[in-house]
C-alpha cells in the first residue's frame, strides 16, 4: 500500500468513526447531563446537522467502496 493509500484509509475510518460518535454524543449529552448543564437549541441542531453530513458520507463512502 502507497502512503497516499494509507492516507485515504486513514480518512475514511475517521469518517466512519464520527459518523457513529457524533450521534452518540448528542443522545448521551441529552440523558446524561443534568438540565442546567445540557446543550441548547441551536447547538442542537448544528451537531444534527453533522451527525446527517458524517452519515451521508459514510453511506457514500462504504456504497463506493463495495459496489462502486
């Protein structure tokens, strides 16, 4: 494998790897954290927002990977 392979390798499991802690950060901090301590609404929405974008690519990139 090239350097330039790893690298790619490296990014794609880094995708992958906030495709499912993105979300989960979101859950915990809304069950886990006391009231005062949560985030707000517009937090909420922009880490919605990434959780979505992490996901699409890591659909994306593992639809590449396997049929494309």
């Amino acid at each position: 494998m090239s350097g330039l392979g790893f690298v790619f390798n490296a990014a794609l499991l880094g995708g992958l790897a906030m495709a499912l802690y993105v979300p989960l950060m979101l859950w915990i901090n809304h069950t886990q954290l006391p009231r005062s301590a949560r985030p707000g609404v517009l937090n909420v929405i922009v880490v919605a927002i990434a959780a979505i974008v992490y996901g699409g690519f890591a659909v994306y990139s593992l639809w590449a990977l396997f049929f494309g």
